[in-house]
C-alpha cells in the first residue's frame, strides 16, 4: 500500500491541540537480531577405547535401485453424498480401496500409499492434479451414519431407515476429492545416506513407512504409529483388569552410516478383552456381577470402543450410555400400518420392544442401562447382554501396578527367543510382495547387520577406609565394606500407618546394620503408632491425625521419619505424607513396606536415607583423585531433564518438568533438584528462565545456578552440561533454540559478561534397536557401546548398553550429542556417561542411563504424587476424551519445598 493511500486510511486530526502540549515521538525500536536456527552437530569422529566385541542387531540391510522417480503426494478429501465431510476414522481406507478397484484406469493403473486420514502418495504422477470420484460402498464396519439409521431397527425405525435396510444392506455413497500437493525426489533418501539431508528425505522415508502401515492394514493389523498387531489370539496374554497384552511387530526405516535400513522389533501394546461387554466390565472394576457395577466409571472406559451386537452381528461404535435402565427406558417407535392422519408413533421401552416385539430373551438386562450407539440427540439403545467388544481395540488408560508387572513379565523375551521371533516376523511380513516397495526398487535382506562393539572397562569405586573396588559385570555389594561418606542418623522417629510388624525388632536391626556398614544409627525417640479409629479416614485426614501424635510427643523438629506403609506401591497415603514432610516441616523421610525383612533389604534402606541426609555411599575413584578429563580441571555443571505426563487417556492431569544439578564440584555424584507444573502434555519445559521483573528471575536454572555457585565453593560453571530425557528426533531442534536458550538467558540474567561453554546430549530410551551376541544366549555385557553402522549417517549419536541385563533383552540408550562447545573427544564422551551410570546412590549396580536423568525422573514422580491424591476426586477421561483444557484454567502450582530439604537428594 502506498505512503498516499496511507494518510487517506487515518481519522482525521483532533480539531484542536492545546498549545503546551507537546507531541510525543515514537521512537524507533532496535530489533533484535535474530539469531541463526541451531541444529545437531554432526559426528566428530568414533570412539575407539575398550576391548572389541562383534556384535548382531536387528538392523536389516535395505538396497535401493531407483533413485530417480518421484513420490507425488496429494490431498484426500471425503464427502457424503450431501457433502458432508466424513468424520471419524477407518472408513477411509475402505473408501481408497473402492477407489481403487473401480476407477483402476483412471488412476493409470498406479498403487496408492494412503495414510488412512487426509494424504495418499504415488510413485509418478496420476493423469490430473485434481481427480473426483463416487463410490459406493456397504455400510462401512462401525455405525459410521451420523445417526440418522437405528441399529437393525433397534430404537426408532423409521421409513427412510427401512428403504436404506433393503437398499444391499445400508450402502452408502461418497465422493472423494484427490488434489496435488507436493512431489519428493527419491534421491532424497540417497542424499541422506551420504550425509547431505534436504528436507526432503524425512517426508521420502516416511512414505516408505506408510507403504509399511499400509500394508500391515490389508492384514488386517491394528496400527499404532509404526507398529503392527495381528487379530491372533496366540499372540494375546492376559494381564487382568479386562485388559489383554497383545504382542505385534515395530517396523520402520532408519538411515544409517551403512545405508538405509529396517528395523524390527517385537512390541506390547494393551488392548480390550474382546467378547461380551458384561465380563470386560466385571473384570475391569473387579466387581462379583454385573449389579455391583460402577456405571459412571462404565461410560468413561466404554466411550469410543466398538462394539457388535447380537443376533445381527452388527458394528457400531459406543457413544454413551441411556439415563434410565432398560426396562425403563423409552423411545419413540412408529406403529405399524397406522391410518394416515392418525398420529402414528408410540412410547415404548427398549426391553419390552426387544423382548415382546423382537421375542429377543434378556436375562439380566432389564435393571442395567442400555448402551448407546446413536448420536446424543438421536440415541440408539441396544441392551448391554446383546453387545460384545470387537477384537483389536487399544486399552488407553494407565495400568495398576499388578497389570504392569503382569505385562512386563510376560511380554519379556530372552535374545535368543527374540532372535527367532524377529527371523520369523520378517519371513511372514512378506516385504518382497508389496508391489509399491518393488517400485522403489526396494529390497530387504534376511540376516541381522553386524556391527563393532566395544566394551568399556569399569570404573573404579571408592568405599569407606579408602578401600577401592572394581565392580564386576556390572554390579557391586556392601559386603564386608564401609559407606565412604556416611551420616549420623539422629534425633529421628519411627512413624507406623497399620504395617504389620516387628517394628522394635526392626529398629535393632537396622541400627546393626548400619553398624557394619560405618552409619551410626541412634536409638529413635519413639515409634509412633497409629490411632485405629483412623484407619478408615481419607489419607489426607491420616497423615494429619499422626503429624498431630508425633508433634504432641516430641521435644523438638526430628531430622528423620523412617515411614511404615501396610501397601508396597501405590500407596495413597505416600502422598500426603511425602508433601507434608518436605513442603510444610523440611523434614527427611524415607517410606517401607517392610514385608521380607533381611539384611540386603536393609542395606538398601540405609543407602537411600544416607544418601538423603547428605551423605555418599560410593564415589568413583576419578572423582575422588579427581581426574575426570574436562570436567575435574573446571567448574562443571551437570544437568538431568525430564517431563512426566498423565496417562495417555489423562488429557487434564498438568505436566511436570524436572531438572536436577550437580553439587560440590568436583563431584559428579551429588545432585539436587528443582520440580514444577506445566502445560498437560507440553514437552519442553517452560520455566527454565522466567524474568518478573528487570532483576528478579524465579526460573527453575536460577535456582539451580546459585546452589552449584554456593556449595562449590563460590565458583560460577565454566562448561555446563545438559542431559535431556524424553524427547524425539523431531523435537531436538526444540531443545536447542528453545530449552538451550531458555537456559542462556538465565545465565547472562545473572551476569551478563558470564559465557559458559554447553554440552546437549538428548538420551532416549524409547526406541526399538537391540544388540545380540552371536552364538551366545547371554545380553551383551556392561559397559557395550557402539557408534557405527547403523547410527546416523551424519549426527553425532552412539548406543550405550552400561547396565548388566538380567532378564528378557538389554535395551540400551540411544545417545544424541547436539551440541558440544567444551570439546569432548568421542572416547572422553563415552566414558563420562558410563561412570554417569555408575554413580547412582540408591543401587549396587551400574544403570543403564545416565544418574541425573534417572534423578530427574525420580524427582518428577515424587512431587507429581504431591498432586495426586488432590486430583483424585476429578473423572479423568479415558479414549482421547474431552478432558477440561488444560491451558484455559490456571495450572496448579506444586508447593515449595522448606529450605532445610531443597538442596537434598530427597527424591533417592
């Protein structure tokens, strides 16, 4: 728009301006230069340190002949015949395929990689940039009709429903639009494997992957993201609850510095017990019959699960449940052969029109509700003993901690057996016929990649009276050895919630055992029992009933509160009682549930109060010499980051953010952290640096960069170095321009001249590379690394098995290096995250990642169960449910820990 045009758009001057005033002059705003976009760092170089180890993993080579052609994506839109959108999903790729085989021609004979939503991709191009087709299809599985028909004429038939039930069976007619949007070159995968990635090559890989989904789909597979679960009984196991583990296959491509490749893995996912709806429930809320259900609890588990219903074998999908039960539930019913004028329809309930009018026998239906499968304002009410839950259906909510141990142990599979397993799952895939792969000029080979490892040796470990051990295969005892920094444990108290047990017995046992171990354990003041009328009352009102008692009884503040616990996990006092100590008193406890009380039990026990009250139980010999190369010669900083969320069917449960820092350089073994809520599902944390106001900064690194200056001995980091948990590839550019920054802007917040070298290394865990010995039914050792072949083509990343597996496969850790200014060499790099494994205080044994990503972990957990117990009383949604929005209601605050526990490692 021109400067003229401009000055005619403005109001007209005001019409008279008082001579003293003076116009204010806009002055011209210095625009911050935008800083360039980090991205990972590429490799510099592969470490070469620790004894060689030849290696298999399941890796398999892929060769690529055509790298000249096109994928051409393009647009799906689907339509009723009114022109309606269709919503929901799976009707979709039943819609493509009647594309497909009607109009082959048209589509110049081309197979079509459809995504199953909105997009679908060819190799070449169709004959036009916009096709529109009609089809015509039966009524497609669920009750995908929009409400506008009655279940086998359950509910309210009316005229145009019984002319649809004769027209072949409700068919249905829809148009589909497909249009042009973007071509992707095949060299881009090409590219990619020598290093030079364009933008390109993630969106050509990721066609590969829907030519994988898409094909698992004609199988009839259900599909989560990149795995695949067969309708095979033999691979389900039940896990309780209702709930079913059901094994499948992980399939996808990785570029790697060897080329592109598959990897496979075995997967668990839970799914519903399929069969009648009555005996999922029953088992779900483990009730006796179906009398004793909870049916509010019912709605919310069945929302969204599809069902069939008997005699007609019908699909719909559950949209609710009726208000009323079924023998007093009414609907409107148009009467048979009634004179025209008259009025024509009747009130009647849905049993006495199933029963009397469909002579359909109800046993036990007619004081249960009915379940709905209509729409809200049409419902369409079928009885509960008719409905039967489909096979293949994702169970969304979070497990108990017995269903979760029944999965664990169940879906575990030694190397071997998942050697075969994976050998077997390639042969029965059948890549080789899946004609798009063959356009490509794709082919999968049949054997596992071999690769180098490496095996790093152990560290050394001090313990107390300067005795130094070499721990063997991964693990390490207190046998016949002394803590090296141990605490006096005094002015403390034992407090009994309802355990059963020999609680003196237990206290002489463990101040002899803290004996032999160097702690020296005072006799408590007393062991507060609690008050059995209160045994029943809410958590909340429990732990105050006994802070109330200890209070009474105590000359003063105890230090310690060894807790007693009746439950071993999942508690509902651990809460409550955790945030009442640390929050309101600053008081260190620790919480058993003694229930094999012996002297292992014991000693780890000891490790983690001593651990919390400041003390250390084993340190590594480079610490204590200190010799650690980079990170003992200047202040270092060391940083874990973690993210829990809710369960995936908790959309209103708050996130939290825990970050964690090392203490007392040159000590690598101490931490302390710092833990707050954010947004529910928000993965990068958003309190890092959080200005009030042009001095004040009440972010979490602020925190964390004053108690490293204050306990080390008033030195500000020179390098810090940030370990981050939880995030994805595609979210790595994030933790640089976002989170690294965040973190930048806290550091010159407090000193502008101050500029500390970083160090970014992403540590993931969720991923499906495993590493097998050949000829051996061993995991591979502690202290495995590998960084070639099949790491990234040009990203600094390596493979860290440093724990000793015990059962099922060893899952080691995929480290990516984003970012290193303090100049690690690769050898240097991985021995620091070894010993990192080797310095966690609550265990005997290396773990396999990092400790302050464990810490951090840890920590997010026990402040989340801080909130826990005050959201219970709110109905968390399950199956992707409209759960409150978290970001239009203030996010709850966590409270702030007593001063006098901040700085510990309360969280061990």
């Amino acid at each position: 728009m021109g400067s003229q045009e401009n000055e005619e758009c403005l109001p007209p001057p005001p019409p008279i301006v008082p001579a003293d005033i003076e116009p204010i002059k806009i002055e011209p705003q210095i625009v911050k230069k935008k800083l360039p976009t980090k991205v990972p760092m590429a490799r510099r170089g592969l470490g070469s340190k620790g004894a060689k180890l030849p290696l298999l993993t399941n890796h398999f080579k892929v060769n690529v002949t055509n790298t000249d052609g096109y994928f051409f994506q393009y647009s799906v839109a689907l339509f009723y015949e009114d022109g309606r959108p269709v919503e929901g999903k799976g009707a979709g790729r039943k819609i493509l395929d009647r594309v497909q085989e009607t109009y082959g021609s048209e589509l110049n004979g081309k197979d079509l990689a459809y995504d199953g939503e909105k997009t679908l991709f060819t190799i070449g191009s169709l004959a036009q940039n916009k096709l529109e087709f009609t089809v015509v299809l039966e009524d497609v599985t669920s009750n995908r009709n929009n409400g506008n028909a009655s279940p086998d004429g359950h509910g309210s038939p009316n005229d145009t429903d019984r002319k649809r039930l004769k027209k072949s069976h409700r068919s249905k007619t829809y148009k589909v639009e497909i249009s042009f949007a973007s071509k992707i070159p095949l060299q881009a995968i090409a590219n990619a494997l020598k290093g030079h990635e364009t933008e390109n090559y993630q969106e050509a890989i990721r066609v590969l992957d829907i030519i994988l989904r898409q094909h698992a789909a004609k199988q009839g597979c259900l599909l989560v993201r990149q795995n695949f679960f067969h309708n095979d009984p033999k691979n389900f196991t039940d896990v309780g609850g209702g709930v079913l583990g059901c094994r499948g296959l992980h399939s996808s491509f990785r570029t790697t510095q060897s080329g592109l490749s598959l990897n496979i893995d075995v997967s668990t996912t839970m799914i519903v017990h399929p069969g009648p709806v009555v005996d999922f429930l029953i088992a779900n809320q483990n009730v006796r019959d179906p009398f004793s259900l909870d049916w509010n609890k019912a709605k919310r588990t069945l929302k969204n699960l599809r069902i069939t219903t008997s005699p007609t074998n019908q699909e719909y999908k559950i949209t609710g449940l009726s208000e009323m039960p079924c023998k007093d539930q009414l609907f409107t019913l148009k009467k048979r052969g009634a004179v025209p004028g008259e009025d024509d329809t009747e009130e009647i309930t849905v049993y006495d029109y199933f029963v009397n009018r469909r002579k359909i026998s109800l046993q036990y239906s007619a004081d249960l509700p009915c379940i709905n499968v209509g729409k809200p304002k049409r419902p369409t009410f079928v009885p509960v003993e008719l409905c039967s839950l489909v096979s293949l259906q994702r169970y969304t909510k979070a497990l108990s901690t017995l269903q979760r141990s029944s999965l664990v142990e169940k879906s575990r599979q030694k190397p071997q057996e998942r050697m075969r397993v994976l050998t077997d799952a390639l042969k029965t895939s059948d890549y080789g016929s899946e004609p798009m792969l063959r356009n490509c000029g794709i082919s999968i080979t049949s054997g596992f990649t071999q690769v180098d490892g490496r095996v790093l040796q152990a560290p050394r470990l001090k313990f107390g009276n300067g005795e130094d051990f070499n721990p063997r295969n991964g693990r390490w005892n207190f046998n016949n050895k002394k803590i090296v920094q141990p605490v006096k444990i005094e002015k403390w108290a034992v407090v009994n919630f309802s355990a059963r047990c020999d609680v003196r017995g237990l206290v002489r046992d463990l101040i002899k055992c803290g004996g032999m171990k160097g702690i020296h354990v005072e006799q408590p003041f007393d062991c507060f029992e609690e008050n059995g009328q209160f045994r029943r009352a809410p958590p909340l009102v429990r732990v105050e009933k006994m802070f109330e008692h200890v209070q009474s009884k105590l000359p003063g503040a105890p230090k310690f509160l060894l807790c007693l616990l009746s439950e071993r996990k999942n508690s509902d006092l651990y809460g409550p009682w955790k945030k009442k100590n640390l929050a309101e008193f600053g008081i260190v406890t620790q919480c058993i549930a003694p229930t094999r009380v012996n002297d292992q039990y014991l000693t780890n026990v000891l490790l983690k109060i001593n651990a919390k009250l400041g003390g250390m139980n084993s340190l590594l010999g480079v610490e204590h010499s200190p010799s650690i190369p980079i990170v003992s010669k200047a202040p270092t900083l060391i940083l874990g980051m973690d993210v829990s969320h809710g369960s995936p069917g908790q959309t209103e449960i708050p996130s939290i953010a825990a970050v964690v820092s090392s203490r007392q350089w040159p000590l690598i073994s101490k931490y302390r952290a710092c833990v707050r809520t954010q947004g529910a599902k928000v993965e990068m944390i958003d309190n890092l640096f959080k200005p009030v106001s042009d001095t004040e900064d009440e972010g979490i690194i602020r925190e964390l960069l004053i108690d490293f200056y204050n306990s080390s001995g008033n030195r500000k980091p020179d390098n810090i170095i940030i370990f981050r948990d939880g995030v994805s590839e595609s979210q790595f550019n994030q933790v640089l321009n976002i989170e690294l920054s965040q973190i930048i802007e806290a550091c010159k917040f407090l000193d502008e001249k101050w500029n500390p070298k970083f160090l970014v290394i992403v540590a993931q865990k969720n991923h499906h590379t495993k590493f097998f010995q050949p000829g051996s039914p061993d995991n591979v050792p502690p202290g495995t690394v590998v960084d070639n072949k099949i790491c990234h083509p040009r990203n600094y990343d390596f493979y860290m098995c440093a724990h000793a597996g015990m059962i099922g496969t060893s899952r080691p850790t995929h480290y990516h290096v984003l970012l290193d200014e303090i100049g690690f060499s690769p050898d240097d790099l991985q021995e620091l995250v070894h010993s990192l494994s080797y310095v966690y205080q609550r265990s005997t044994t290396a773990i396999s990642v990092v400790a302050p990503i464990c810490y951090a972990h840890l920590a997010a957990s026990q402040v989340g169960q801080f909130m826990k117990f005050e959201d219970k009383s709110e109905t968390s949604s399950s199956h992707g449910g409209s759960g409150r929005d978290i970001n239009a209601s203030p996010i709850p605050q966590l409270p702030k820990l007593m001063d006098s526990v901040c700085n510990s490692m309360f969280f061990v």
